[in-house]
C-alpha cells in the first residue's frame, strides 16, 4: 500500500500538524506495512528522512498541488494543513487525486472540502456546531479516543518531585519566553528544576539569572516523551503537547494564548478536573506554583488525566482506515 502525507509546518504555524503527521507514518508503517512518503510544506528545511518513511520539503512560495503531481499513484493520501496557507486550486487539486483513484483523508480540519474528501478525522473531543450544505456527517470522526499520541508517551503513578517541564510552543509566537523564566523563579519553590523547550522556530531564550530554581535549556524538541517521562508537574499552552502530558498523567497548567478560541474546549477541561485552566499567563505561573504546594491536588488530576486518556491512540483512526480499504476493494 502506497501512502502520501501531506503537512504544514511553520514559524507562524508550529509544530502540530508536522507531530501528528509522524505519528500517523508510525502507525502506519506498524500496521499496515506501507510505503509512506511525506511532503512537508513549510518555512525551513530540517525535516530529513527516516526507515520510516521519505520525505521531501519545501517553502509556502512553491505550489503544493504541483509537487504532489509529480509523484506516483497513492492508495490513501493525508492532509494536516494550516487552512490559511492552502492555495486558491486546492478544489482542483482534490478532484485530481480523487481521479486518479486515491482516498483522501484530512486531519483536524478541512471540513469546507467535505464534498472531495473520504474521511475527516479530527483528534479533538470537542467540534464547532457545523451548519454547511449536502454534508455527511458520517464522514467526520472526533472523540476522546481520536488523540494521535506518539506510543512512547507511557502513563506511570505519579510520584512528587521538582522537576517542572515548560513548552512555550514551537514557534513561541506570544513571547513567553520573555515571561515565564522570572515569574517562575520567583514563584516556583527552591530548587525546583525548571527543564525549558526551545522549539525550532522559537528565540533562544536570554540569559536570566536564576536565584531559586536550577534552568535547563533544551533545543528543537519533536520529540518530548524523554523530558515528559521525567517531570513531574508541566506549564504549557494549549495545544499537541499537552495532552502527551495527559497522557503520561504529568499534573499540568495549561492556558491559551488565543483570545476565546479554546474556551469551550477549556471549560470543559477544567470541568473535568484533568488540569489547572490559566485564564492567562501570569495567572499560569501562580497555579503552579499552587498545585506545587498541594499534592493531593496533583495526585488526583494525574488519576483523572490518566483514566480520561486511557485507549490505544491508534484504534480508531485503523479501524476507520480499513473501513475506507474496503470501500476502494469494493470499487
């Protein structure tokens, strides 16, 4: 089987849809043994190719629909697109494909194509009300168990210690990197070791000096499940990476930095009690700082974040790819 994924990453885009896009290669490869290929589409080539899959990257002034053309036949073609960043032909380009005989499958988002796609699987227990014209809401898949969460991220009984994890993002587009390091080593308890990810399109950070807690920089994570594995309590915005830290059951502040974007998903997390909910980022720094102090607290957001994130994150995206197998064998 001969597998094309197709993915936006990006300074004012980040890491999301690249993370995710691994994930699926992995799977798939475990799975169903395919041949995978994987066009990235972005602002910097430092993607290289793996036993996993072959790629080949390129900036946003090259048209997408024009490399994809160029390749070979594809039983099953993905997309993880920034939509901002996709051209006026996308339409063409998906009638295309679909001409040529390929399942085509979106990846959180993507919905205003419904008509030219065969399945949109969108890793979010939450959607927007969808009022769009002649749509099957059959083909649209979502739910707790649509996560696509690299298998490394491995859930453990939560024990206390002084190891806080900080992602600002891949891109740090809201600068917290000029924010958080002060307030936390005024916040955070003494000798706390505060383990800083600097993603690839992110500034280094300044050099602070740190009076109270001991800082560790890291550099261009894609990876986070090693420092995950470590930590015992994480601050971070909303976002891939913090449901890894779900997951792995690590008690986390979260906040969004976009405005009420996140809101209904948010309240809903906070309901649920599987994190402390940061109505901004200052306000993130002073719940760690409390959940820091109250271990019972910490102890019982683990269990839940645990027991809410308990299914094998690739079930449901397998099953739902042998249903679409079937269709193209019946054809």
């Amino acid at each position: 089987m001969n597998i094309l994924i197709v993915c936006h990453l990006g300074k004012s885009i980040g890491l999301g849809h690249f993370s995710r896009s691994k994930t699926i290669c992995k799977l798939l490869k475990k799975r169903f043994n395919a041949n995978i290929y994987m066009l990235i589409q972005g602002d910097i080539n430092f993607v290289k190719s793996n036993k996993i899959f072959k790629s080949y990257s390129f900036g946003f002034n090259v048209d997408l629909s024009s490399e994809v053309e160029k390749l070979k036949n594809f039983d099953i073609v993905f997309f993880d697109l920034h939509e901002k960043s996709i051209n006026k032909n996308f339409k063409l380009f998906l009638k295309f494909l679909k001409g040529k005989g390929s399942k085509l499958v979106a990846i959180d988002g993507l919905i205003n194509y419904h008509l030219y796609l065969d399945l949109i699987f969108i890793p979010s227990f939450y959607i927007k009300p969808i009022n769009l014209p002649n749509l099957n809401k059959r083909k649209i898949i979502y739910g707790w168990d649509c996560y696509l969460i690299d298998d490394s991220i491995i859930p453990k009984k939560w024990e206390f210690g002084n190891s806080v994890l900080a992602l600002s993002g891949g891109s740090d587009n809201f600068n917290l990197s000029l924010v958080w390091p002060p307030l936390l080593n005024n916040k955070l308890p003494i000798n706390t070791t505060l383990n800083w990810v600097t993603g690839p399109f992110a500034r280094k950070i300044k050099k602070i000096s740190f009076s109270k807690i001991n800082f560790k920089k890291h550099y261009s994570k894609d990876s986070l499940s090693k420092i995950i594995s470590i930590s015992n309590f994480a601050i971070t915005v909303y976002g891939v990476a913090f449901f890894e830290l779900l997951k792995a059951g690590v008690p986390t502040v979260v906040f969004s930095p976009y405005g009420r974007k996140d809101s209904k998903e948010l309240k809903i997390i906070k309901k649920l009690n599987i994190a402390l909910v940061a109505s901004n980022k200052i306000d993130a720094v002073k719940k760690l700082a409390y959940l820091m102090k109250n271990r019972d607290l910490a102890k019982k957001i683990s269990k839940k974040a645990i027991s809410k994130m308990n299914f094998k994150s690739e079930s449901r995206l397998v099953y739902q790819i042998k249903k679409l197998l079937k269709k193209k064998d019946k054809i």
